[in-house]
C-alpha cells in the first residue's frame, strides 16, 4: 500500500504537533510545510530534512510537489479560503478548528469539496478522549432517557502570555471569539452528545481583556435543545492564573452524571438507573503549550482517521457538516450578545 502524504500549512503550536503524528505514522509521509514565518521555515529545515518547506500556500500549490492531504493550521480566519485553495488543487483538507468564522465559508468549503470529490476533515480531538466516548455511548443507549437540562461550563485562564501584541489571538478577524478558539471543542461535544440548539437567550462582556481582545472574554447563554431540554453555557478566560474547569452536567430523567476537570475528561459523578459506572482508560494529557495549556493531545487518532478513511478502512470521525454546524451555532450565540449590547 502506497503512503498518503501530506502538506501542513501553519507551522505553529498545533501544526508541529500536526507534523510530528503525520511523521511519526507508519502509513502516511510528510512531503511539505508552509509557513509565512522565515523562523518557522527555518524550524521546519531544521526538524525534517527532506521536507520541502514554502514560505506561501501559493508557493506550494504552483510547486511540483502534491500532497493528497493539506493540513490546514493556520489562524482561524484563513481556514475557509485556504481550505478552497487546497481543495480547488484537488488535495483532500484536514481543517483545525474552528471549519471557518462564518456559516457562510463554511458552506463554501462545502460546496467546493462537492465539486472537486475531496474529503474535508474537521479537527475535533476531544471526541477521542474516554470520558466523551463513555458519553456517547450512553446517549446512544438511551440510558438516560430524557434529557432535561445540560449545564456547560468552560473557565480557563489566557492573559499577557497568550495574547502577546501583533500577534492574531484577540482579533475579530483572525481569532474571532474564545468560543472558536478555546471552547469550540466542548461547544462540539454538547452539539455531539444532544444535537442542535434554538431560543438562545445570551449575554457576554469583557473582564480582563480590554487592552487585548477585539471581543468579550466571558459569556453566559442559555437556550433549549432541538430535541428537547434546557440548555446553558457559562464560559471565561477571566480565570485567575491559570485554568480552572471545563465541565458538563447532564440531568436525564434517569439519572445525572458530571464530568469535570481542567479539560472535561474526569467522570465527578454518575448515577444512572440499573447502571454499574465502567472503569474508563486514563485520558492523554491536555497539549502543552508552554505558557499555557489547551485540549486533550489526542491528534495521532484524528491523522489515523484520515489514513483509515483514505484507505476505505473507516468513516470520517468529524466531518464539514458537524464542524459547520458548531460554527453555525457560535455565530448564532454571538449575534444574541450583540443585539443584547446594543
Ligand atoms: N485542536 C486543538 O486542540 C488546537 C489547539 C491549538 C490551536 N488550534 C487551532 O490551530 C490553529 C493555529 O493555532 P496555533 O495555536 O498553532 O497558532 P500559532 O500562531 O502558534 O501558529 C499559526 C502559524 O501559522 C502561520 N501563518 C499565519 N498566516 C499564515 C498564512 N497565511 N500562510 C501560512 N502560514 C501562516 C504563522 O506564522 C504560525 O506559525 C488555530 O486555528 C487554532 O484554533 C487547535
């Protein structure tokens, strides 16, 4: 079997850790790197001799090297165009998250992806962690029965040292809110485990980070599921020092169950009818950033999916409708805070 090879555009945070697990797989080759940066092209030299490395996505579609597979980890505001480009040159996409800003370019990835017959993937690595898939697995199995209310709380900690000047984190444009950037992985995995969300009632302001970010950096949302049962989201980057929580509180007609922690993998508390809670597998830790810490390292299943579905061996784990869909409902919930401010 041939190898599926690979191009990661933005070789940042996330596109290291993007090369390091197409590298590190038996079945897939890392054949370029794009960075605007020259001390990122040069980073990307240095760690992988034999990789090409281009300082434009333009640079390498018009090169004679082809990927089947553009990683795209860039800031967010460039996911949609750059995924139509690497689409449009007949390359599959792997898109972090957020898909883009706005439904609208993600529809037009969509749209694009139809007319070349390319598969977008979408990168939601929290689904992989233990306690999201014992989740699942109970909402699949009806365990709970009704769904009454579901109570998300996301408090972490981003100040002087994640958003340093110049940079894209805290602009509209770029980086577009903190439920794109540090929340949209709970946001997905709620729109997971209980579907679609409508009658949104919001409100947001700004705490900590009026010289940094063009947005708020807390809000409180509460709304009804589509399929029944209240809803909420309270979430902050206010947080003192550095992350507190992110948890999920579900009250089924048969039972509650909480799962917590920094990075939402600790099952607190299970009471189900007729249920005996299973022993899960310890979660992999949250990817460390340093300065700060973000969602769960869990990158190697989302590159092994695209080699699997690649292969015809599997399904896409997250694909661009559910990405478009989270996107959808952030756009939404931003728009209640708007007309609530003015
Ligand atoms: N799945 C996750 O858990 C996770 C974690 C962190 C970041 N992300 C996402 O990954 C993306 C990147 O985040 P990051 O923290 O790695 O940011 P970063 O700033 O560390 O890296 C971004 C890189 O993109 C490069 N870049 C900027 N514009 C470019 C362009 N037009 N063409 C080519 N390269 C360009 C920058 O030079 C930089 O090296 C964001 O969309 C973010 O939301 C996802």
């Amino acid at each position: 079997m041939s190898k599926s090879t690979f191009a990661v555009i933005g070789f940042g945070h996330i596109g290291k850790k993007h090369a390091i697990m197409v590298s590190g797989n038996d079945d897939s080759d890392l054949v370029a790197i794009i960075d605007t940066d020259e001390a990122k092209q040069k980073k990307a030299r240095d760690t992988y001799s034999g990789v090409q490395v281009f300082g434009s996505l333009e640079d390498f579609l018009t090169s004679d090297v082809e990927a089947d597979v553009v990683n795209i980890c860039t800031p967010n505001g460039y996911h949609a165009s750059q995924a139509i480009k690497a689409l449009d040159n007949r390359s599959h996409v792997v898109l972090e998250k957020p898909m883009g800003l706005t439904r609208q370019e993600c529809e037009e990835v969509i749209f694009k992806s139809l007319q070349v017959s390319k598969h977008v993937f979408c990168v939601k690595q929290n689904r992989y962690s233990p306690s999201s898939k014992w989740m699942k697995s109970l909402m699949e199995e009806n365990k709970l029965g009704r769904i009454n209310m579901v109570q998300l709380s996301c408090y972490w900690n981003r100040d002087s040292r994640y958003y340093k000047a110049g940079g894209w984190k805290g602009t509209r444009n770029l980086d577009g809110g903190i439920l794109f950037t540090q929340f949209s992985h709970f946001i997905d995995i709620m729109y997971w485990l209980f579907g679609d969300i409508q009658n949104i009632v919001a409100m947001s302001t700004n705490f900590n980070h009026k010289g940094s970010t063009e947005f708020d950096d807390s809000g409180l949302v509460q709304f009804e599921f589509v399929n029944g049962g209240f809803g909420s989201v309270n979430y902050s980057t206010a947080i003192y020092g550095q992350n507190f929580e992110s948890s999920i509180v579900v009250v089924g007609e048969k039972g509650t169950l909480k799962v917590s922690g920094q990075y939402m993998d600790k099952v607190e508390y299970c009471h189900i009818e007729d249920y005996e809670m299973p022993q899960l597998p310890p979660p992999n830790p949250p990817n460390d950033y340093g300065d700060y810490k973000g969602s769960a390292a869990n990158h190697h299943y989302v590159i092994q999916n695209v080699i699997d579905v690649l292969t015809g061996k599997s399904q896409i784990s997250t694909n661009a409708l559910e990405g478009m869909k989270v996107v959808e409902m952030i756009e939404r919930i931003h728009n209640k805070q708007r007309q609530m401010l003015h």
